[in-house]
C-alpha cells in the first residue's frame, strides 16, 4: 500500500487543524451570545422584581424608589389605571458592543380598593 500513504495520507495532513482554525471562532461566537442570552434575562428578572417592589410601594402610598437591587441607571414611571397602580421599570444592559433596552413592568391593587 505504498500509494495509499505517499499520495493521500500527504494530502490530507493540517486539514484538521485549518477546519479548528475556520470552526472555533464560530463556536465561540455562539458561546459569547448563549452568555449574552443569559445576562439579558437574568437582568430582566431583576428588572421585573424592582418593578414588583415599587407598584406595591406605590400602591400603598409609600415611597415609590426603587429597590438597591435595581441595576444601576434604572428609570420607573408610575401609572393609574382603574384600581391598580402600575409601575414600569427600564434599564439598558450592555454586554461588549451590545446595548439591549429591558423594560418590566408590574401592577398592584390600589390600598384604597
């Protein structure tokens, strides 16, 4: 079989090694977005709880400000709607070159209702 390793086995050597070297950036652009993916929502859930906290707060009369929990940068606008006293919390999360605007918004029975 002295064909077989002089002319294929000669051809194909470094191949894989280019196929890493073409693939890896893709799997780790698809690894950097899966984490991206991940830091949206967990500061979404963030976001929705701040959100939570100030309707009821608010509802109550209480100080409607928002929880130390609350990403930094965080904006709340307050609305009535019938009985409820709901609370729209926003914020933007930056990820790299990536700026992703998050909104949450919850609503609690007026104390008066």
């Amino acid at each position: 079989m002295p064909g077989w390793r002089g002319g294929r086995v000669r051809a194909d050597r470094g191949s894989v090694t280019a196929e890493l070297a073409l693939t890896l950036p893709a799997v780790l652009a698809v690894f950097a977005l899966g984490a991206a993916g991940v830091v949206v929502g967990a500061r979404a859930v963030v976001l929705t709880d701040a959100a939570s906290v100030v309707a009821r707060a608010a509802a109550r009369g209480d100080d409607a400000a928002l929880p130390p929990s609350a990403p930094p940068g965080s904006r709340v606008a307050l609305a009535t709607s019938g009985p409820f006293t709901c609370a729209t919390v926003s914020a933007v999360a930056e990820i790299g070159p990536l700026v992703v605007p998050i909104t949450a918004r919850s609503c609690a029975l007026d104390n008066g209702a």
